[in-house]
C-alpha cells in the first residue's frame, strides 16, 4: 500500500482555512480530502493528512506514507528511536492531538511501514 500526504493553509478575506488529502493506491487510487479544524497552519494540514491516512490504512499490510513535511519525518524518526516525546519542532503544542493520533496509528501497524 502507497499513500501520498499533502496539507495546506489559505487565508481569505473572512477566515483562515486549513485542508488536508492523501492518494492511496491499493490496487487502484482514491483520493481522500477533508478541512482540517483547529490552529490555522500548514504544519496542522500536512499532519492531519498523514494522521488520517494512517488512521485509515490496513494495520496488517505494509505501509509506505510519502510526505513533503520534514517535521512529521522528523518525529517519525525520533519515535522509531525510542527518544521521541511529543512535541514537534514548528508549533508544538498546537499540533499535539494529531500528533498523538498519527503514532497511535503506527503502533498498531504490524506489517513494515516506511
């Protein structure tokens, strides 16, 4: 299973909007997107696309999750280390609920995730 994550911010004349998608492909693509609620950042978008994705995928197939944001790699890095605490680099404390979804999600994994 391949899964592609991408998130987004724009800001309008009336409000700041936060929105998130990923492609799957397995054995066909599907496009999933959603708004994203919370603090209005991109960093929010990227994860809680990767969240959802992870979230949503077979626990018991190989995952690799293809994402642009250093900073949920760089989480995933320090939580397969063993040295991770939950906070993220950019916005910490913002964030930490997806966050916290997303390594929930890959602890149940049992099939190899990259």
């Amino acid at each position: 299973q391949h899964v592609w994550t991408d998130g987004s911010k724009i800001d309008t004349e009336d409000a700041q909007l936060v929105g998130a998608g990923y492609v799957e492909y397995m054995p066909s693509y599907e496009l999933h997107y959603f708004r994203v609620g919370g603090p209005a950042t991109n960093l929010r978008g990227e994860m809680a696309a990767a969240a959802r994705a992870m979230v949503h995928a077979d626990p018991h197939t190989p995952l690799t999750l293809y994402t642009d944001c250093m900073a949920i790699l760089n989480a995933i890095s320090r939580w397969r280390r063993g040295d991770f605490q939950p906070r993220m680099e950019e916005d910490s404390e913002k964030h930490q609920d997806i966050l916290i979804d997303l390594l929930n999600a890959l602890r149940r994994q049992t099939a190899l995730t990259l």
